[in-house]
C-alpha cells in the first residue's frame, strides 16, 4: 500500500515544481513499518515512479536510475532507523524541527546523488562535474526546503493516527 501510494502521488504531483511526497511516503513506510519494509518500499516505488514515467522515463539512463533507488533506499532505512525517535503519540517542537530536518537532509542526500548521477556518468572531469552541481544549486535548494516542511508537517500528523 505505501508503495502504491507513493506511486500514484508522485504521478499526481509530477507537474508540480519542488514539490512531491514520494520521500515522506517512503519515510513512513521505514517509520511504520521497519527498516526492512522501508528499504523495499523505496526501491519498488522508486523503480516503478523513475520506470514508467510519462515525462521520461530513467531507464534510459542507467546511472539515474540506480541513483534514485539507491537515494530512496536511504530514505526507507532512515524512516526505520529513526522508529524509535519519532513513532510517539506525541511529538515535541524539538522533534518536529528534527523530523523537518531530516526531510532536508535526506532531500539533500536525494538530489546529490541524482544530480551527480549524469556528469559521473557521462564521464566528465571533476571541475565539470562540480560546475553542472553547483549550476542546479536554486532547484535543489528549494526542493529540500519545501520536503523539510512536508515531513514537519505531515509525519506528526500520520504518526499521532498510527501509534
């Protein structure tokens, strides 16, 4: 189910810039459901999402597409890992901010790898590589930005209902 959730809410959202809510799905999938459960909700989900994409899909580069599964991977186990500082009931300021937080770094994890996937890849030089890196910096920055609020949001809302 969370699987499936990702998938079609990725698919809903895929016009909108910056934003989506496959990494908190697969977030809480590691949050709810354990870290083994997670790490396979990220990569079916990512597969599926990067696979069948109608706006391009990831299979028609390699290097992409094995770094948003791996990128989803993490994210999974982190949801799983973090189970028992976050699956409370009740959740502090203090925890919110640090949920939000890791929306951010795992975001930041996300786009680094997937950003670095096509210059490492295509076999540019470091300096090229770090130049097409900091070139996409505005988009990436945004989009950790809004994932940060999405996960401070949204994980003490599904969590208070699941625990």
């Amino acid at each position: 189910m969370f699987a499936a959730l990702a998938v079609g809410l990725g698919y809903s959202l895929m016009l909108v810039p910056n934003i989506e809510l496959i990494t908190v799905i697969i977030f809480l999938s590691g949050l709810t459901l354990g870290i083994r459960w997670g790490i396979l909700v990220g990569a079916v989900s990512e597969f599926i999402f990067s696979a069948m994409n109608p706006l391009g899909s990831s299979l028609m580069f390699p290097p992409l597409i094995a770094a948003q599964i791996i990128s989803m991977i993490i994210v999974g186990l982190a949801g799983g890992l973090l189970r028992p500082v976050f699956f409370k009931k009740k959740l502090s300021f203090f925890r919110i901010v640090t949920i939000g937080l890791t929306g951010f770094l795992l975001t930041f994890i996300f786009d680094s790898l997937t950003t670095l996937s096509y210059p490492i890849g295509s076999g540019f030089d470091w300096p090229q590589t770090w130049g097409i890196y900091l070139s996409g910096i505005g988009f990436t920055i945004v989009h950790q930005l809004s994932n940060g609020v999405i996960f401070a949001v949204s994980v003490p809302g599904v969590v208070k209902y699941l625990s």
